[in-house]
C-alpha cells in the first residue's frame, strides 16, 4: 500500500524494511510507515542492504559466509555490503587483523544505529531526515516507556566529548567497534580540600 510522506510526496510503503525496523526494534516500539524507526531509512537504503541486514541477528556475532547464506547473495556482494553498510554506520564490525577475519553485528536502535549515524557528518548532511527521526524517536518513540524508566537510568544520556578528538577519522574496520567509539571525557578537577573543585 502507499502512504504520505510530506507535502504532495505518496511512497509505496515497503514491506522488507518494515521487517528490518520490527527485527531492530525487538519489540520494544510499534513499527509503522510513519514512526521515527522506519522513516529514518526509508529514502535511502537498499533492498540489497535490507537483505544483508535481516540476515543478522541483534548483537550476536556473525562471520560473512554465514550471513551471505542467509541473505541469498554471493561471499564477495555480501562482502561489498557489508562494508557499504559499515561506513554507513548501520552494523558494527570487528576485525581480527591477525587472521584477516571480519565478525558483525547488528545493533540496537539505541544506544546503536542513530548514534553511529549521526557521527556520520556528510551522510547525515545528504539525508536530514536522519536527525528528525533520532528526535522523534527519543520523544514520540518513548511515551509509553518514558513513565516506566528509573531515576538515573533516562532513555538518552550525554556524554561529554572532546570535540577535536570525536572527529578524527577511524580507519574502515575499526570504525564501528565498540571500542573505538569510546569518547575521551574530561578529567575531573582536583579537589581543594574543602569539598571544591579548583578550576
């Protein structure tokens, strides 16, 4: 079926992504057309990566050939769209340079994909619709949950960032680890003694 997206703007609604959303999400929010989850990616990603991505299962670690079995593509496609998808900030990857192994995982869609994303300067630049998405989801996305959250366990934190160092350019293979995406925070001023800090 087809649905409105903006102005004078009908999109056929398609199926395979609504999978994907439903397969990100775990459950947690109701994937439809118009929910942050879905409109985020829908102008731009591609059966193709659709495919690869529903072959992964969320955070449990997978090797190419596998995934290229499940997604019904050849090792070398799976391969190039993995790495597409990679620099896209859509899966993590870990590599083991000792043995040339690549191993991927499919994360959440926070903390996880809208942050990787939104790292990405240029393609968030070539695609705006990312940014109102993430709003979106951090806000309409989390009314029914928002009430049920503790004190001190909030939806979205912040944390601070050394700007300089969070814009460096992380050599492909490293860039969506987990480990590389740790952001320096700034240390903590010494005391005086008397319970201030000194500036």
């Amino acid at each position: 079926f087809f649905y409105s997206f903006g102005e004078g703007i009908v999109l056929e609604v398609r199926e395979n992504l609504i999978k994907l959303c439903e397969k990100i999400n775990d459950g947690h929010y109701k994937i439809t057309p118009d929910c942050a989850e879905y409109r985020m990616f829908e102008k731009w990603i591609t059966d193709e990566q659709i495919a690869v991505m529903m072959a992964l299962t969320s955070m449990k670690p997978a090797f190419v050939p596998v995934i290229a079995r499940k997604a019904k593509m050849s090792v070398k496609r799976t391969k190039e769209v993995l790495h597409e998808i990679t620099d896209i900030g859509l899966v993590v990857q870990v590599v083991v340079p000792k043995v040339g192994l690549e191993i991927y995982l499919l994360p959440p869609y926070t903390p996880g994909i809208f942050e990787f994303l939104l790292i990405n300067e240029k393609f968030c630049i070539a695609h705006p619709e990312i940014a109102y998405a993430f709003h979106q989801h951090a806000t309409t996305s989390q009314i029914e949950h928002a009430p049920n959250t503790p004190m001190g366990a909030g939806i979205m934190r912040v944390i601070p960032a050394d700007r300089q160092r969070a814009r460096q350019q992380v050599p492909r293979g490293q860039r969506r680890s987990y480990q590389h995406h740790a952001l320096p925070v700034p240390p903590r001023a010494p005391h005086d003694g008397r319970g201030q800090r000194r500036p």
